[in-house]
C-alpha cells in the first residue's frame, strides 16, 4: 500500500506545457522507483480546471497547492538551485511547518537506500497519575512511555492526513512501558 503522500515541487510558469509535462515524468518516475509514494503534483492537477495566467485563479491554484503540501509528509523540489516565485513559497511553507524539504536530484542519488540521517531517537511521556492520598498528603505516580521515532514520524505523517482527528498508536506497533 502506498501511504508516503510526496509533494513534487517544480516549475510550472514559462513554458506551461512543458513545465506540466515534466511534472507529470516526475511523478511517473516517482511512482514506478518507490513502491510507498503517492506524489502529489498540483499543477499537473489544477491546471486541468483552473487557468494559472488569470491572476485570481493562480492564488486560488497555490491556496489549493499549500493545502495539500500541508498532508504531505516531503516535499521534493525539482531545480532547488533556482526556485520559481511559487516553488518558494511552497519550500517556506513546508519549513515552517516541519515538513521535510529535499532535493529532487539527492532523492534519486538514494533510491533504494535509507536516509543517512534516518535513524531517530525514541520520544518517552511522563503520565502522571493521581493514586490516593497518605494521611491527607497526595501520592502522585508516574508512568513513562516509550515511543519509538519511527511511530512518531508515521503518527505525525497519519495526522497531517486526518486533521482534527485523534489518532491511535497501539502497543505493538513501538510504544512501550
């Protein structure tokens, strides 16, 4: 199943037709070398609806651009060297709210291979816990749970896909007492 929503960020101003068409190789590309990538490209998408050289409509394209970068857990930026005005705002966006920003060219340098800096520590979450009291005195108790970074990152990838909804990490799947 494939449940790693990558946003493909690269031109698409200038030449349109070839610009959405490359777009449209990447996200193949993407597709066809990682079996767990789901790539979201919006000007391949909104382009088909919405007329990106009317001013009104192209800030309507980019609030629906950031809108799905926003439930994406990457952003792959294809020309990180020279930016378009629009691929900078979505580079900004996904800084700012923790999103992973990688160079399209250094993606494919890796295909098949974990990120050098891949391996994460584990959270660990004080709970207390009110027991009782002891001649009138409260007894507090605490438990600590370990979640490994690996949950974390597909907690917070499954968050970003279901906003506003609470999300549960079984024990088996790396919390630990």
């Amino acid at each position: 199943m494939r449940t790693r929503f990558i946003y493909i960020c690269s031109p698409c101003r200038g030449d349109m037709e070839k610009n959405i068409t490359k777009a449209q190789s990447y996200c193949r590309e993407a597709v066809e070398l990682f079996p767990d990538v789901v790539p979201i490209a919006p000007h391949v998408y909104c382009t088909q609806f919405m007329d990106d050289t009317n001013p009104k409509e192209r800030a309507l394209g980019m609030e629906l651009g950031i809108s799905l970068l926003s439930m994406c857990s990457e952003i792959w930026v294809y020309g990180i060297d020279n930016p378009s005005e629009g691929m900078k705002a979505e580079i900004e966006y996904a800084k700012d709210h923790g999103i992973l920003v990688r160079d399209a060219v250094e993606v494919y340098q890796h295909t098949g291979e974990e990120l050098p800096d891949a391996e994460l520590g584990d959270a660990l979450i004080v709970l207390p816990s009110h027991v009782g009291s002891l001649n009138g005195i409260a007894a507090m108790e605490s438990t600590t749970v370990r979640i490994s970074g690996e949950a974390v990152m597909e907690l917070a990838n499954e968050l970003r896909k279901h906003r506003g909804h609470d999300i549960t990490l079984e024990a088996d799947q790396g919390a630990t007492q």
